[in-house]
C-alpha cells in the first residue's frame, strides 16, 4: 500500500469510502459535493488538493480545497464560485452513493453527484438541479484536480491529409490570459498537451471541441481518464468546448462540461463521466491507446432536462 495520507489528509473532512478490488473513492460528506481521493486500489492518490487558497462571495468565501467538483458554466463570476461549504445529504449502499448539497441561495441551483462503482471504473453523475422560480440556462461543469506536475491529455480528431479533408477539425478556445505561444502548450497529430509547470506561475487554460469523448491527465506511469459522451448539434459554453484545462504552477485541472440547458423550475441538467485509474503505463503512445480502448463511444444521446429527484 502506498502512504499518501500526507497529502490526503490535507483537506481534513468527513468522508464515504467506496472500494472494490480495482478502486477506491472518497468522498466529503461535510462540505461539498466533492471527491476527494481515487486511486487504483493500493496504488497512489490520481487527483490534488488546493486548501490555502480561497475566492471572495457575496456569499462568503469560496474554497478548491481539491479532489474534484460541480460547477455552473459558462463560467460567471460571483456565480460559478458560490461557496459549496455546508453538509451534503448521502444515501448510499456498498456500490453507490448520492451525494446532495444544499440549495444555492446565489443562484437557486442545488447541486448532485451520484457515485457508481462499476468493477474496472467509476461512473460520475453530476446534476444541476433548478430550485428557483425561473428558467436558468446552465451547462454541468464537472472539474478535476490532478496530482501535482501532471500532463493534460486531450485527443485530437484523426489527422486526414490535405488531399482528402479540407474542413476543419474542431474548435479550440483562449482565454484572454492565454498565450499561445506558452511553452506548456504542445500540440501533436493525437493529442494536445498541456503540462503543469511548478515554476511559471502564470495562470492558462484551452478548450477544446473534443468530440472523441475521452481526456485524461498523466503523471509518470500513471494516467486518470475521464471518458463521456458527446451530444452532437447540442450546444456548449466557450465556443463550443467540451474539454478544458486550466494551469497555475504545478496545479492542473481537468475539465469536461455537458451541453447548455434551459432548466425551467424543477428540471435538472445533467453529465456523466466515466473514470479509470490506469497504472504502469509506458510513455505517451500506450497512453493514447490505453484511453482510446476504454473510452466511452461517441455517439448521440437524447439528454433532455429531467424532473428533479424528490
């Protein structure tokens, strides 16, 4: 068993434990929601932890802390960052947990993350709930830390020659505090990368219109994919982006985000991530194929706003 208490034990917190022969998920139960550790099981941590920092609410200060967690998008300053600090309410069994949290008095969403442990993966529920009184456009953001100095993986569309496609083969965003000449920026026929970097401090972030369903981050011989499904003709935040990632010194997000909703009272905006925890892999090329093999298919699916759960 590897000793990273150290680090996880950094966000002190009440916490579920989900774990069968292949993973294991922890979960706060005090604040949130939000997950906080997975690891292939006896294996190291996959996901980071921020507690020191802290954004200024309206609301009351909003907190990272770490691990991974729900957002409204298109990204809206006060409202994206409303603080997410008070008891969730769980339900579970040995191999799921519902994790709901507190009605948002800023924006009049609740947030909800259901936790399915599947036996090689974790399926990730992430619901945007309308609690108010008017419809609210809204896009399930679901955003992970990765482990310190990690390498974001995002897939391009299969390379085609000039003699058999002309088209172009999706969008990529920036952020006015990008610059895309930031040598943390690597771009290859499979795959863009983005690498932490302990020292440039400089905050960054791309999006991507990744339509191949799957990104992951990578740190050494070990990668944390996050697969999905992508909703053709759908619309997303941020030109079209279903994949972001952002990056501040050795901090790394990893990002994917579901299509925008109009949410009339009572409906709910929903995305789902599938995770793996893959171990021993060996460079690039083996990472690419790994995810790839384990990926969710791209294909369409009706994902109309739905009743919120009782």
């Amino acid at each position: 068993m590897h000793d990273d208490s150290a680090m996880i034990n950094e966000v002190r917190s009440e916490r579920i434990r989900l774990e069968n022969e292949a993973l294991e998920v922890e979960a706060a139960t005090d604040f949130g929601p939000r997950i906080l550790h997975l690891a292939a099981r006896g294996m190291p941590y996959l996901l980071g932890f921020a507690p020191g920092a802290r954004v200024k609410t309206p609301w009351g200060d909003w907190r990272p802390v770490g691990g991974h967690r729900l957002w409204l998008a298109p990204e809206d300053r006060p409202r994206s960052y409303h603080p997410d600090d008070s008891p969730v309410r769980v339900r579970r069994t040995a191999r799921e947990a519902v994790l709901t949290g507190a009605s948002e008095a800023g924006t009049g969403l609740q947030k909800q993350m259901i936790l399915r442990l599947e036996p090689r993966r974790l399926e990730v529920r992430h619901r945007l709930l309308n609690r108010g009184r008017r419809p609210i456009d809204a896009s399930a953001w679901a955003l992970s830390i990765c482990r310190p100095g990690s390498t974001g993986i995002v897939p391009r569309e299969p390379w085609l020659d000039w003699g058999k496609e002309v088209r172009p083969a999706g969008p990529i965003a920036l952020w006015h505090y990008t610059d895309p000449a930031d040598p943390r920026f690597s771009f290859r026929r499979e795959a863009t990368l983005v690498r932490a970097d302990a020292a440039n401090g400089s905050p960054t972030k791309l999006g991507f219109g990744n339509f191949q369903g799957w990104a992951a981050c990578r740190s050494g011989s070990s990668v944390f994919l996050k697969s999905f499904l992508f909703e053709p003709g759908a619309r997303y935040p941020d030109f079209g982006s279903t994949t972001e990632v952002y990056t501040k010194g050795g901090f790394l997000e990893l990002e994917t985000l579901g299509p925008i909703r109009t949410l009339r009272p009572g409906e709910a905006a929903e995305h789902i991530e599938w995770w793996h925890a893959l171990e021993g892999i060996r460079g690039l090329p083996d990472a690419i194929r790994r995810c790839r093999a384990l990926a969710s298919p791209n294909r369409a699916r009706a994902a109309a706003p739905r009743p919120a759960p009782r």
